[in-house]
C-alpha cells in the first residue's frame, strides 16, 4: 500500500471544523463522564456519527453482520485498513497488538473493541479477514470488518477518510500473501485512528504513520513489508502516532486507566 499522498483534503476540513468549534470556549470538550487530563496527543472532541451510517450493516471476520449501533455500549478503537498492505497497515496491527495487551492487562478487553474497517471491500472478504485475523492471532475484541463498497464508502465519509484505487507498478508486482497471485492494484488511504465513546460518538483523532516505538510488526506481516514499510518502521516520522497515544485517549474517554 502506498501512503495516500493528499492527507488532510478531507480529514483537515474535520480538524478544521472540530479545532474551530474548540476555539469559541478555547479548548476542546472533554466527555462529560471524565475528568481526566486531556491525551497530550490527537484531538478531543465529541461528535454523533448519523444514524444512517451507525445503522449501515458490515460483515466481520466470522461471517457476522455488524453495525456501529451494534458496538454502542462499548468503548471503539477504529481504523482503516487493507489486508494486502505493505507499508502503513502492518505497523498498525503491531500498535493494534501492543493495544489490546494494554486493554487485557487492564482488564479491559470486555469493553474495548479494536476495529479495523477495510478500505478494499472487493479483496477483504470475510473468508479473507478470518485468515488474517487468525494469523495474526488477534483476540476476541479485535474485530475486522468488510462490506459492500458502497456501505464502505459511506463510513469512510462520513469519518472524512479519503481513500482511493490505483495501479501497481508493473514493475514490482508484490505477491498476495493469500493466493500466491500478483496484484495488480492497490489502495491508497489516509491513516486514521479513533475513539469512539460507548454513546457511539467520535470522542479523540489521530492519524499519521504508526510508531511502533522499538516494538515489533507481528511476525505474519513483517516480511510482507516493501521497502518504503521498512523504512517506515524505522523512521515514522514527526506525524505519527503511538500505542500509549491511544490508550491515554482510552484512559480520558472511559475514565478508567489504560496502560
């Protein structure tokens, strides 16, 4: 996967409008439940999803339909990503891996769910994310979710999540780790993390490159990864994003500490 180049066309105007909604009162809106510090990262704000996207059904890994009206009442972690990546989405499984360590050793895995919505529904199937979910050997709150293109595209808007189908470089060719077969197209994609509240509303933000901070890509990706994926994992960058960045949005959002 190359990284989706126009980061912010949609997103920033997100950003735009939550930081211009925070400056009336000078800072963001902390949930009412909390009265935590801030995260020091990302974006603290609370806005409702529209009930026709919380109502959108997907499909998760075992075959179950899902909605974001179904996960209310828990505590969301969601990003997107796609199964074939090779540059961004295998360092988010290794925060995602670092994550739910936090959340069980908390004793919080009953009410956090860590999603990851795909952006390439025609290639994500659910046959596909139950193999992958398997080799990654995720736990039970971390869930992965297909659907119909359109379903997908409307989530992904409705989050300001801009994506986009491109040609591969005939030249490189990079091999399904599935089917053994080459791809011929890939995804790009604005990388993005959120917290969802239990009342189902975006509470926190982030994006940029994932920081696995002297961590590990799970061993079932980290040969996958191209040459920009490795020298993404050795230098993300000053835009990017941590596992204690989100449990620390974990902390602030649910009240109870996280890592």
């Amino acid at each position: 996967m190359r990284r989706f180049r126009r980061v912010g066309l949609v997103l920033g105007a997100v950003l735009l409008a939550v930081l211009s909604a925070c400056s009336a009162s000078g800072t963001a809106r902390p949930p009412a439940a909390s009265s935590l510090i801030p995260p020091a990262a990302g974006t603290v704000f609370d806005k409702a999803i529209s009930p026709a996207v919380a109502a959108l059904p997907f499909v998760n890994q075992d075959g179950h339909t899902m909605t974001l009206d179904s996960l209310k009442g828990q505590t969301v972690v969601l990003t997107d990503f796609l199964s074939l990546c090779q540059e961004i989405c295998p360092l988010t499984a290794g925060n995602y891996e670092q994550i739910a360590e936090k959340v069980k050793m908390a004793g919080a895995s009953s009410k956090i769910t860590l999603l990851e919505v795909t952006v390439d529904p025609a290639r994500d199937t659910p046959a596909r994310l139950k193999v992958y979910s398997a080799n990654l050997g995720a736990p039970v709150n971390w869930q992965f979710w297909t659907g119909s293109p359109a379903n997908i595209a409307a989530l992904w808007a409705e989050m300001g999540v801009a994506y986009e189908k491109v040609g591969d470089d005939p030249g490189e060719r990079p091999i399904d780790w599935w089917t053994g077969k080459a791809l011929i197209y890939d995804v790009n994609h604005q990388d993005v993390v959120f917290v969802l509240g239990t009342d189902g509303h975006e509470k926190w933000l982030t994006q940029g490159n994932p920081n696995l901070q002297g961590g590990s890509v799970p061993a079932f990706l980290v040969n996958y990864l191209n040459a920009n994926g490795r020298a993404n994992l050795a230098s993300p960058g000053v835009q990017s994003w941590t596992s204690n960045d989100v449990t620390a949005a974990l902390t602030y959002v649910t009240g109870e500490q996280i890592g």
